[in-house]
C-alpha cells in the first residue's frame, strides 16, 4: 500500500512539470501578442497621438479598441536634495509644495524588527498586520 502523502507529491510535482511545458509553449505566442501589440500602438500613434491613459478607437467594423497607455515615473533618490533647492527657488509652483510631489512607502525591515525586545515588538506589531503569503515548494 502507497503512502497517501507521497502520492500527493508526486501529482503536485507532476502538475509543476506540466506547468513549466505550458509555459514554454506559450512563450513564443506571448512574445508575439507583444509584437503584434507594439505594432498596432504604432501604427495608430503615427496618425493620432496616443495619449497617457484610456484611449479609444473606432475601428472601420464599428468595434471599439482601447489601448490604455501607462508611464512609469521613478525618483532618483540622488537628484532629491539638489532638486528641492532649485524648486524652492521656483517662484510658481502652482501652490503645490516639494514634498507633496513624493510619497512615502513604508516598509517593514524584518531584520531590524526581528532585534526588537519582547516590548518593544508588542508596540511596533500594533502598526502591523500579519498574513501569510502562498508557501513554496521544490526538492532540493
């Protein structure tokens, strides 16, 4: 008789194996709805800009085609302080303040927390909440 938990291993890492083909075969196609998506941006964007956000386009067989145009922004961090003196200086900056251009993301640092005294913990975990993320698996 086979052990109930060795057997269920054994489908889960048959069901991993399945998951890498598929993603294999699928790469080429994925590749391509990319190039075909490239393409078709560029050939509306040499006609009509194409603006930042929600845009939608009348297709000759009356279907609607909305292609949403995302920009990332990133702040580097060097350029801060040398950015706020010039914008201080600025005269109009239509009544918006250097630091309401930047939010701040907190995070935890775990190895930071981990050194906490048992009380001090306590106090510091009131600002966090706690789930558990989805476990992952492999043999080694």
């Amino acid at each position: 008789m086979s052990d109930p938990f060795i057997k269920y291993i054994d489908q889960w890492d048959g069901l991993v194996a399945e998951i890498e083909v598929l993603k294999k075969a699928l790469k080429p196609l994925v590749e391509k709805e990319m190039e075909m998506r490239k393409a078709i941006v560029g050939s509306i964007d040499a006609t009509q800009p194409i603006a930042e956000g929600t845009n939608k386009f009348l297709l000759t067989d009356m279907r609607k085609l909305k292609i949403v145009q995302k920009i990332n922004r990133t702040i580097e961090t060097p350029a801060i302080e040398a950015t706020r003196a010039l914008f201080l200086e600025q005269n109009d900056t239509g009544g918006v303040t250097f630091d309401e251009l930047l939010r701040v993301k907190y995070e935890l640092a775990k190895a930071e927390f981990d050194k906490l005294p048992e009380a001090a913990a306590l106090i510091a975990s009131r600002m966090i909440t706690t789930k558990s993320a989805a476990p992952e698996l492999g043999f080694t």
